[in-house]
C-alpha cells in the first residue's frame, strides 16, 4: 500500500535514512561493479522499505552510464534476504512481456556495499498518480497484469506461494463500523484460497510502481515480493491502492482489467488484501478507510452468497 505522499513520507530520521548520499561503502562497490568512477547519485522517490539512489559512473574514456542502486537499509523480519529475493525475481520478471529493470548485480548480504543491496538498469519515465486521460490510463495499467500473469514458470525454480501479509493483531480497528465483517474476513482469510491457477505475482502492483513516458508504460519496478498464485491478489492489490481516486476508479479498473483477462473477478482479493493491511489500517489512517471497509464488507457479502 502506498503512502499518503508516494514515498518519504515519514519522521525526519527516515528521511535522511532513505535519501542521504549513500556511505563510500555503497558507492565503492557500485563503482567496481560498474566499471567507473560515481560522479553523481541521486535519491528516487519510491518506498519506504529501502534507499533508493540513481547513480551516474563515468569510465575512463568519459563515456557515463546511469544505474539505480538499492539499498535495504531498514531490516524487516518478513523479508530476511530482500536483495537476494529481488534478485531472483528480476530474473524472473525478464521473461514477463512487460518493461522490467534488468539486474546488474547484487550484494545478497552486505559483505561489499555495507547493508544488502543491488544494481539495476535505470528505466525511463515516472510514476503517474492523476493521468490527463483516465479511461487509457486504467486500460493500459489493467493491461499490464494479464501480461504478468501470462508468464511462464520456469521449471525447477523454486518460488514463493502467496501469503496474505502477516499482522501484529486481527483485531477490527477501533474505528470499524462493521466489526463482525472484520472477524469473518480474518477467517476467510486463513483458508482455504479459491481454486485458481498459480500465475506469476508481481505482489505490490499498483500505479506507484509503474512508470509512464508519452502516455504509455515504460516500466514495471519494485519486484521484491513477486511469488506464485492467484491473479486476484494482484488485481485486488491495486484497488485498494486505487480507492484515493474514489470507488468508481476502482471499478473501471477492476472491468479494464475483466475485459482483458477474460475472466471474472474474484472477491477473496479483496478479503485477503484488506486484511494483510490491518496493522496499517489500525490507526485513524485518513477518509479512505470507510472506503476500504465499505470494499471489504462487498467482498465478504459476496463470498457468503
């Protein structure tokens, strides 16, 4: 889910943490492997799970090379290897028919750059929260995920199963209108998922991760959590993230995306999505959390009939 300001919005600490120059450590092992002198790096906005830096290498004939550098600077127990994980999964994702970043290379355990990181190609364009031109905007980024979904898992790769995220607490929020809703969704939740095919996730697809030039994609990135399941948990991933567009966004989105996988919606989506934000959500969390309860208490009513 993204924050409120689309990267960066957090206390001044996190800040610096996030968008300081990167320690000569970092640069050092950047230059090497790319096969230059750093001459510039730049903070990317982005998340607020690692640091992310656009770094410019000039060789010794004065030909430069920009690359982005990532770097996980902020531990999380539920990602214990990241740099490693989105390694593997670039890798992965260079078989998908979508603008990937290419790897380049990675420090799965900080030995060379000081904290875990990577090196990957720098894709053109930037991220487009509020389009000129809406309905092609919801086309071209429903399009996307039948084109994930589409790729082929390779054989003998071992890949994460999709999880709902796990929560400190399954408790409603104390603002929760509609708390027996909460309580049935945690439960549907921890079952059983549909029987629906195992597809390539990209598992954080919303419109914050996608980059656009001229109108159209140019790029597909932060591919940490990519895994195997179900194609709703994608789709339902980016309504939610959508609901700050308003309810009817998200269902032109959600029949963008219909008329081009040739398939109905599912509404597990929606329950395990919700509830693998409930930690989140527990705080007051701004206007839109009537909106994702109003989505959750749809999804359970469906899932009853």
């Amino acid at each position: 889910m993204r924050s409120p300001a689309h990267g960066f919005a957090d206390d001044e600490q996190t800040r610096r943490l996030l968008r300081s120059r990167p320690p000569r450590q970092a640069l050092a092992w950047a230059a090497v492997r790319l096969g230059g002198r750093v001459v510039s790096a730049r903070a990317l906005h982005g998340g607020m799970s690692s640091a992310v830096h656009l770094i410019t290498v000039e060789r010794s004939g004065g030909e430069r090379e920009q690359a982005v550098l990532r770097r996980y600077v902020r531990p999380d127990p539920a990602e214990p290897d990241p740099a490693a994980c989105e390694a593997r999964a670039l890798r992965l994702a260079e078989a998908a028919d979508v603008p990937t970043p290419a790897l380049l290379a990675v420090d799965p355990d900080g030995t060379r750059a000081g904290v875990p990181a990577l090196l990957m190609t720098r894709l053109p364009g930037r991220v487009d929260w509020w389009p000129s031109d809406l309905d092609r905007w919801l086309d071209r980024l429903a399009g996307l995920l039948p084109r994930i979904h589409g790729t082929a898992l390779p054989p003998g790769v071992t890949m994460p199963r999709f999880a709902p995220y796990r929560q400190d607490s399954y408790r409603p929020p104390g603002w929760a209108r509609y708390p027996r809703v909460w309580e049935r969704a945690v439960e549907i939740s921890r079952g059983s998922a549909p029987d629906l095919p195992a597809v390539l996730l990209h598992r954080d697809f919303h419109p914050g991760n996608v980059l656009w030039c001229r109108g159209r994609v140019s790029g597909l990135v932060d591919w940490l959590g990519a895994c195997a399941g179900p194609a709703p948990a994608d789709v339902a991933h980016c309504r939610v993230n959508l609901l700050a567009m308003g309810i009817e966004v998200t269902e032109r989105f959600t029949v963008s995306w219909e008329r081009v996988a040739g398939t109905a919606y599912h509404p597990w989506g929606d329950v395990v999505t919700i509830v693998g934000f409930l930690d989140d959500l527990r705080d007051d969390w701004g206007s839109e959390r009537l909106l994702v309860e109003d989505m959750l208490a749809r999804a359970v009513t469906e899932l009853r009939g």
